[in-house]
C-alpha cells in the first residue's frame, strides 16, 4: 500500500505482529483518578488547557524530528478507518512519533516506509547537509567574518535552513510564530483559572518565552518552574538535545574546532521540544524528598571536588525542587518511544542559562511509566539466569529509589564546561555518571538512614537485573543503553559480579559499592581531561559486546521483546 506515493515498509501481518505481540502499553491516568478527583475546580479547567498545549506542540516536535512527519500523518490518519495496513502502521507511527527511529534491538532504525529514512541533524537542518558541507560552510562563514549568523546556527533553540551557499538560522519563535502564539495562548487560560499563584506565575512566563526572541525570557521560566515543589498540577516544556547528531561533529574537526573556540562560540546541540502534563503525587514526593535532604553531603564526597566547581556545595543553598507526577499527558519529545520512554528528568540542563546564571533544578518522575513493568517475565529471567538467593532482592520499586539518585547526581560533579567538551561523547558520559553515581552513594544512604541495608542488597541486584541485562547490542545514538553495557562490563571486569558454570548472575554485595566508588572517579576524570579522544578510550574499552551479554538478549528475546510502546491518554 501506498501513502503520499511512498509504500509501506511492512505487511500488514508484520505490523500485525509489531502492534499486537510487540508493543506495551503505558496507560496515563483519566478523569476517574482519585488524584483528578481531588483537584479544585479551577486546575480542573486549567488541565484541560495544558493538555490543549500539550496537543499542539507535538505538532513541533514532528517538523523538528523530520520534514515528512506532519504529511505523512495525516495521511496514515485519513486512511486508517478504512484501511487495516494503514491503520497498524498509524499505531506505529505514533510509537515512534515519527516516520522512523530506533527501537532498542535492532541494529538500524525502523522505517514505516520505503525511501522515507532520518538523518544525522533531523529536520533541524537540511536533510541533504552532509557532515563534510556542514563543516565547509561554517569555516567559511567564519573566514568572512559572520560569527554572530555562526553564534545562531549553532545555538540549541534554532531550524536551520540553505540561504544560497550558506545557512540560515531561525529561532524557534519565529519559525513555530503560528503554532507557537496558540500554546501561549492556552497557557495563559490555564494560568487564569489553575488556584496556586507560583505555578500561575509560571504559566505566565512560560507563555512569553513562547512569544519572544530572547533567552532571558527562557531563563526566567526555567526560574520559576524550579522553585516549584508543593502545587497540584505539572506542566513542564522540555528541551533536549539528544536527537541531533550533526552539530557535535565539529568536535571532531580540530581545525574547525580551533576557529569556533577563537571567536568565543558556544556548540549546542539542537533542543528537542516536548510536554509533559500531570497530577503532582505528594504521598510519593515525600520518599523523594528524603534523599535531597543529605544531597549536600555526597557533593562533599565527590571525586577531584575541588578540581571544579559543582551546582551544590557544603554551604551553598540546595537549589532542587523534586516531585512524583501522575501522568495525564505526554507529547513531542516524551512520546518518541524509541527503544525507551523517559522514566524521571533533572531539569534545566547545564547548557541553559538559568542554571548558568545560579537558578535551581528540578526532579520529575513519571509514576505510570515505572509502574509498567513485565514481572512475569522478569520472574522467568531470574529463574534462568540468577541464583535462587538473588530472588529476594529484585524489586522495582527499587530501581525507582536507583532513578532518584541518578537524577539526584545530575546536580553533581563538573558543569557544562567539562561535559560539553567531550563533544559526541557528552551526553553519554554524563548519563553514566548519573548511574555510576547513584550506584556508588547508596550505601551513604545506609548510614544516614534514608534505605536499609536490605534495601541497598535490592537497589544493586534489581539495577543489575533490570537495567543491565540488555535486550539487545546497544547503538551509539543510545547514551542510556551504552552507558548500561559500560557498568555491566565493568562490574564483570572488577568481579562485583560474576556468572558460575551455570551461567547465572552471583553478586559479591561486599565489593560492590567500592568498585562504583572507583568507577565513579574514573569516570569524573574523563570528563576533567576535556578530552573527545580520551572519552572515546573509555567508552570503547567498555562497550564489548560479550558472551553473557549475548545470551541474556538470547533470553529476553525467547521470552518475548516488546520493543515498541504506545501512550495511552484519556484526556
């Protein structure tokens, strides 16, 4: 079957199977939630506002991911109620959130349709730039003299598009002017009829970063969604910038590099936009809330500490609000179900100018999306391949408290400085810094009471169980799943843990946070050395695809993947 004169990649049996055998469900909450139930009238009517915002920045998200997206789903869509083929590949199409992307386990992206594929810079630059032609035209526009129009091309917030033999950049502003001014608008409803004056106030700045040109207007949302902590209703804008791969390539042109760095200009990867809408859950923010209490200890406790400077210190102000969210809405760059769905976020990143200008974080986790998973194949998992006295210990919501201290320690260690200058490695590492910290400073969390010491033998075999054993070889565009194989080979290497001839999982709770304290300095080290070449060593040396790793995507793959995940929202 043809759609827009492109043929669908699948039979309609194969997208049968993706959608019927390998696709899980995440269902958000509806209006008969008791948490919904609870709400003032007034934030009832502002939800409906916020998931009308939510709705139309999709629509951004889909021009940013690729320039076919909106067309081609359109079409899926006209076609879909009378057509079964089309219809299955709608349902994967809005999985994917787009034409195309990876889903975890195999090696190359999936693609709805024949001669539609993605590229390196998405749809926030031309599709035909290549990496070569990318680096030509900002050395030579650099050579003339054009640094600011450089500045703009390479800033997080623009599309980029061909102006004779050069590039032009479009801020978000201008270029989503239309779509834009309609969300603003709805957040300005909202903030009229929601009952709590903090997150009224915000929705007010948000909607004007939404109608100006200007970074400090971004900067003050991002203030004012950071102080955020005891209203009812969630809305966060999220940006970023995963997607886009060609913008760091400049890391690798030393030459190029060299002429960026002597014009003073600041490389960011494009932000992908994003909504994610919610009931704050304050029975859950109560447990989040008593690992921030000691946060200011383990920045104390942090490797080289006083090699940098870190967004908490011994003495400074905790700058961190933390909430547990029930999920009513997720769009745009949430609902890019490509391999994984976002489980937890520490937001504003180091690269935007709130936190550069001293403005706090805020911690989100998405209850809905943690309580989704598949216990009934994780007991077949540890039967097979972990010893009978680990059973015990393999509890999800475990590996929640282990997501708590992986955002936690996104407020740790070196600033962006450090972690830009690794280039195409940034993200990777300081996603597995994240990990490797949290890992590492669970047993603080013993001493200071917040965990048991049973719990802590739970955090480690679930985080292990769960996360490490991998369905599938990772990909490089992946920085979660290849920091995972980094920290399973690692743990493999140091003897933390260790499979007997049986080939099941022993753990060795004795050594095991010691080896992620010493995982953890190495890891800070490689971001101190700013070096591309030396963070390419490390992930390299980390990342063999091995026998056990082998036979446990073997396994998960006989028990059955689901590497597909639809949204369902009832609002």
């Amino acid at each position: 079957m043809k759609i827009n004169s492109y043929e669908i990649a699948y039979s309609e049996d194969e997208l049968k199977d993706m959608i019927e055998h390998k696709m899980r469900q995440i269902h958000l909450i509806d209006r008969n939630f008791e948490g919904y139930k609870k709400l003032s009238d007034g934030d009832k009517k502002a939800l409906e506002h916020l998931v009308a915002a939510a709705k139309m920045m999709n629509d951004v998200s889909l021009e940013q991911d690729h320039k076919l997206n909106r067309v081609m789903k359109r079409a899926l869509e006209n076609e879909a109620e009378g057509n079964t083929q089309a219809a299955y590949a709608l349902r994967l199409f809005n999985s994917l959130n787009g034409v195309e992307g990876v889903n975890g386990v195999d090696e190359k992206p999936v693609e709805i349709f024949k001669g539609i594929s993605g590229s390196m810079g998405r749809n926030f630059y031309p599709d035909d730039l290549t990496v070569h032609e990318f680096h030509e035209i900002i050395s030579k526009m650099l050579d003339e003299g054009k640094k600011d129009e450089v500045q703009k091309i390479l800033s997080a917030r623009t599309m980029v598009r061909r102006k004779g033999d050069e590039l032009h950049a479009i801020d978000y502003t201008e270029y989503f002017a239309p779509v834009f001014s309609e969300i603003a608008n709805e957040l300005e409803v909202a903030a009229h009829y929601t009952t709590d004056e903090k997150f009224k106030d915000f929705l007010g700045w948000q909607a004007q970063t939404l109608l100006q040109n200007n970074e400090d207007m971004d900067m003050l949302a991002d203030k004012h969604w950071a102080v955020l902590q005891d209203n009812d209703l969630e809305f966060t804008i999220g940006r970023e910038n995963y997607d886009d791969q060609l913008t760091q390539t400049i890391y690798n042109n030393p030459e190029l590099m060299a002429k960026i760095q002597a014009a003073g200009i600041e490389i960011n990867n494009k932000d992908m936009l994003g909504v994610r809408v919610g009931i704050v859950n304050h029975e859950g923010t109560k447990l989040i809330m008593r690992f921030k209490e000691h946060m200011n200890e383990l920045a104390e406790l942090m490797p080289y500490k006083d090699k940098y400077t870190q967004n908490v210190g011994k003495d400074s102000e905790l700058k961190q609000t933390m909430v547990d969210v029930d999920l009513v809405a997720l769009t745009g760059d949430y609902a890019q179900c490509r391999g994984a769905i976002t489980t937890a976020q520490n937001l504003p990143n180091n690269d935007k100018l709130a936190v550069k200008t001293g403005g706090g974080r805020r911690n989100v986790y998405h209850r809905q999306v943690r309580q989704s998973v598949d216990m009934e194949k994780y007991k077949q998992i540890l039967e097979r391949m972990v010893v009978p006295e680990l059973h015990q210990y393999f509890d999800v919501e475990a590996d929640h408290l282990f997501v708590i201290g992986h955002e936690n320690a996104h407020s740790l260690g070196p600033k962006a400085e450090y972690q830009n200058a690794l280039g195409q490695y940034k993200n990777m590492i300081e996603e597995h810094k994240a990990d490797v910290a949290s890992i590492a400073f669970m047993p603080e969390y013993v001493k200071n009471g917040t965990i048991s010491e049973e719990q802590l033998r739970k955090i480690y075999t679930t985080w292990v169980v769960y996360r490490l054993f991998m369905k599938a070889k990772p990909v490089f565009v992946m920085p979660h799943r290849m920091a995972d194989l980094m920290q399973f080979n690692y743990l493999l290497e140091n003897r933390a843990i260790w499979f007997d001839e049986n080939d099941k999982l022993h753990i060795n709770f004795d050594i095991f946070g010691k080896v992620m304290t010493k995982f953890l300095e190495e890891t800070i080290a490689v971001q101190l050395s700013k070096s591309p070449k030396k963070a390419k060593e490390f992930v390299d040396r980390l990342t063999t695809w091995g026998k056990y790793s082998a036979k446990i995507a073997a396994l998960h793959e006989e028990l059955g993947l689901k590497p597909y995940i639809e949204i369902k929202s009832y609002f």
